[in-house]
C-alpha cells in the first residue's frame, strides 16, 4: 500500500506536532517498526524546524510524503534563504546550534538538498522501512481526524 500526503504549514512551530502526527500515524497503518518511525519523526522534525527557523521572508514551508515500496521518502520546503553546506562533525558541546543536520544525517539512509539562493531550500529525507510483525502492532492506536 502507498500513502501520500501534503501539507501546507505556516511558518510557526505550532504545525510541527501536526507533521509529526500525520506521518506517525501513516507510518503506523502500515505497521512499520516504532524504532523506524521514531528515526523518521526525529528527521523531519529537525527539518520542519529548520523551515520554520531559517524559511523567512515567506511565511509557509511544505511538507510531503511517500511511503511505499519499502522505504519513506520526504520532502520539507522553505522559501528562505538557503542553508550552508552540511558541517563535517558535530560541534563543539557548548555550542546551542547547528546540530539538526547532523542529527537528520545520522537517522536517515539518504539526505540531500535542493539549495535555490534566494528562494528556498528543499530538504529531501529518505528511509528503508522496518516493519513491526508482532500482535500489538496490528491493534495500535492512531488518531481520530
């Protein structure tokens, strides 16, 4: 089965948990492993706000996904500026910013950019799915729209 979905958020931290949720929970009607999901919901999260914090002047960022033939694909679009390059290592500890990248980087499979100077960024998240062949799996829980 595939699932594809796209959502059009404004550029605020408030529609974060709404992406979590609706990826979450498609993820979990497929039955997909919680460990899977969880790295998937980490990522997007990261760029999700990434779009919000960096995505100005425009005031939403897109976000969309495939989930199918065995793997998870999404994308997450800004109109900011543009991000710098991926940094080659974490930084230091006392550092507050700059490890989301890193971060997407290490729970993902494949990450790429789509870097338009001036005119956005579009962050492509790619994972192989797992899937959670136990009982529970099959009873679980997803939320009332």
């Amino acid at each position: 089965m595939d699932i594809e979905f796209s959502l059009a958020l404004p550029r605020d931290a408030i529609g974060i948990p709404m992406v979590r949720r609706v990826l979450g929970d498609a993820m979990r009607s497929l039955n997909v492993s919680e460990t899977c999901i969880a790295d998937m919901l980490l990522a997007v999260s990261e760029a999700c706000s990434n779009a919000v914090r960096h995505g100005g002047p425009a005031n939403r960022y897109e976000v969309t996904a495939s989930i199918g033939y065995g793997q998870c694909d999404v994308r997450v679009a800004d109109n900011g500026n543009g991000v710098p390059s991926i940094p080659p290592q974490f930084p230091p500890p006392d550092t507050e910013n700059g490890r989301g990248l890193l971060i997407m980087r290490s729970v993902v499979d494949e990450i790429s950019f789509g870097i338009t100077p001036g005119r956005g960024t579009t962050v492509h998240l790619r994972k192989q799915l797992d899937w959670d062949e136990s009982e529970d799996a099959r009873h679980r829980e997803l939320a009332v729209v």
